[in-house]
C-alpha cells in the first residue's frame, strides 16, 4: 500500500495533478515542530503533510481512536492554508474513515481504495480473524463513497458478494510498476552482488505474516526434486508482531532445509530489482492478494513467477505464458511447476520475455492517467449537480 500511494502520487504529479498526502506523524519530535517542517516535497506537484495525532509511537489497534483528532488537524491545516482541493482518494479502511468525513466537510467527491477488505481475508484462510469495528465501517464506506477503486473483477465481485457494493460505483484499475527502476539485470552480475553461488534461486518478497502462505514455500522447498542445489531467499519481515519468521526458522528446520533459506529480512524499494534479476521463478504463495505487486515487480525484471490462483493474481500472472498459477495450495503442485522452471533454461527465457512484456503494459503512467479521469469524472458531476 505505501507503495502504490507514493508512486501513484508522484506519476499524478507528472501528469500535472497536484497531491498533498496526508499521514500521521511518527517522529519522536511530533509537534515540536511548526509547520512548515512538516510538510516534505517528494516531486514538483507532491507534498506530505505529517500531522501529529497522539504519541509517536501509538499501537497501530488505538489509530481508530485517534481519527478525531488527525482529523482536526486536516481541516485547520487546509483552512490555515486556503486549500482547494478538488477530490478525497483514501486507502485502506482507516484512512477511508478520514476521507468521508474530510470530503463531506469540504464537499467533494470520495474515491477509495481498500488494498485489502476484512471479509474477503477471512474468507481466504480459516481461522483468520478481524475486528467487527473494520467491517462495519468498510460496510459503511462501500455503500457511501461516491467511486471504488478495485485491482481485479474478483475483487469487485467479492465487495458485491460480501459487503452488497453497488458495481456502477466500482472501477477497475490495476495497481503499476516503475518500468525505469524494475527491469532486467545482468542476473550474474545480481547473483555476485547477493554473494549467491551457481545454486537455482527463488525468491519471494513481501510481508512475512500467515496470509501471505509463506509456511506453504517453506514446505514446497522440502518437497523439490531436482538435480541442482536450491537456494531461497524470503525478502521481508513480520513487523515483529507474531514472531512467525522465528515459527518459520523452526518449520524450515524440522523439515530439514534450514541451510537452503535464507531469511533476508526487509530490502530498500531500490535493490529489490537486484533480487528479483537474481531469482530463476518469484514465487507468490498468498492465500489471498487483492492485486499481487510482487508478482508485477518480477515480471517487469524478467523473472516468471509461480502463484496462487486468487484474487488479482489471475489477472497479474498469465497461466503458462509468463508463469504458472495454482488452484491447488499444496507443496506438491508448486514444487512440481517450480521444477519445471528451474530445470529448463529456455522455458524459464521464454517466461521471462513474456513476463516483461507483460509488464510494459502496466507502468504507473498509465495508471495514474486511468485515475485521474476518475477524479475528473466525479469533480464535472458534482459540477454539474449544482452541489459544489
């Protein structure tokens, strides 16, 4: 999601869109600063605004709680500065809060995106839990937001399905990639600077929490069969809250392929195209994924990837050209894809090329032109309402 905010706000501001985003501030000297210290250019049309609301290092399960607040801060910030803006784009189920109050305040059109919906998570794993008070207010903002941004017709369909969503106010756009930074390397040259050796890589990279099915790559590993040694590299962290890198070291030992992963931890946006040049197959094991931003990244270095048949990964991923997608999420069916790749140099070329080109269809400027009209469309609306 941070991601998706900051490069769609600064391809905005490429196309001429002017964004000011606004995010809590974390810094130990929040609010000691006046504030023009606060806000930071990221690009020519690009401004973030921290706003201090409670204490710096707030648990994330008391940020409802401080909505109010930030919300003040909102609102005097762009009287203080005489701010017109023309339209409200929030992600995710707490800023979508933030939103439809600052929008109604102001009078303008509200566009969210929510990246990932409670009920469709709970649906995808059993035993997945989430709090009844993010339900009831997605279910609010679904049916109040005057344009919903989804990555993939399944997940249009699933907020019909399960939070009754009106389709006409739902439209469908990708998330992108930034062709200039994710693209081939010289996969020797990526492999020298990890200090991997002559072993077949995979890789998979994202948040380590049970959703994301990395226990699922830890179990595949133990099943490959192949005549080379593998290694696996698993870029990214569990925030330290459950431990489930520590569960995942132990499972990985147990099976008895702790020397074959590596767990990384968290990589720079910027040297994340280093390991996916370096991977033989990405591998996206998610039990559900709203859109499936790794999977694009390494397609747009090259690299094939093999992933879970849900969510927006079907519309990402296509089956047998630039990787393979699983209806079955068991170790077996993708060791047997993920050896099929590794051992072939010219499928995994072919893939390759695919994949790339896939990718070239995706760049952030298109997206950011497809959202911009979005944004047009509801200001000329409500323009010609007679209500702004």
């Amino acid at each position: 999601m941070n991601v998706y905010v900051r490069q769609l706000a600064r391809s905005l501001g490429n196309i001429g869109v002017p964004v000011d985003v606004f995010t809590r501030e974390y810094r130990e000297d929040a609010g000691c600063a006046d504030m023009a210290e606060m806000i930071e250019d990221i690009s020519g049309n690009v401004r973030v605004i921290h706003l201090p609301a409670g204490a710096p290092d707030a648990p994330m399960d008391s940020f409802f709680g401080l909505l109010p607040e930030f919300l003040e801060k909102m609102q005097a910030f762009t009287r203080r500065n005489g701010i017109t803006y023309r339209a409200v784009h929030t992600h995710y189920w707490l800023s979508g809060w933030l939103g439809q109050a600052f929008s109604r305040w102001l009078d303008i059109p509200h566009v969210i995106t929510f990246h990932t919906l409670s009920r469709i998570k709970m649906q995808s794993r059993p035993g997945e839990r989430e709090p009844m008070q993010r339900q009831e207010v997605e279910e609010q903002l679904i049916a109040s937001a005057d344009r919903i941004i989804a990555f993939s017709p399944h997940e249009r369909d699933a907020m019909a399905r399960l939070y009754g969503a009106d389709a006409n106010r739902i439209q469908l756009a990708p998330c992108g990639v930034d062709l200039g930074t994710f693209r081939p390397l010289d996969r020797e040259e990526s492999r020298k600077q990890l200090g991997l050796n002559g072993d077949k890589v995979l890789l998979y990279v994202g948040r380590i929490e049970s959703l994301k099915g990395v226990e699922l790559l830890v179990r595949t590993t133990a099943q490959l069969d192949t005549c080379e040694p593998v290694r696996v590299l698993v870029v990214g962290d569990d925030n330290g809250q459950d431990r489930e890198v520590d569960r995942l070291r132990e499972l990985a030992d147990t099976l008895d392929v702790g020397e074959s992963i590596d767990f990384v931890g968290r990589v720079p946006q910027d040297e994340l195209p280093v390991y996916y040049s370096a991977a033989d197959v990405c591998v996206v094991p998610s039990f559900y994924e709203s859109f499936g931003l790794a999977a694009l990244e390494s397609m747009a270095c090259g690299t094939p990837v093999v992933a879970s048949r849900v969510g927006g990964l079907s519309t990402v991923v296509q089956h047998g050209s630039t990787g393979y997608l699983k209806s079955w999420r068991c170790p077996e069916a993708f060791a047997n894809s993920l050896e099929m790749l590794i051992s072939s140099k010219s499928l995994q070329h072919s893939m390759g090329l695919a994949a790339r080109r896939r990718a070239e269809d995706m760049s952030w400027d298109k997206v950011a032109e497809q959202i911009a009209g979005v944004y047009e469309t509801l200001a000329k609306e409500r323009s010609a309402s007679g209500t702004t």
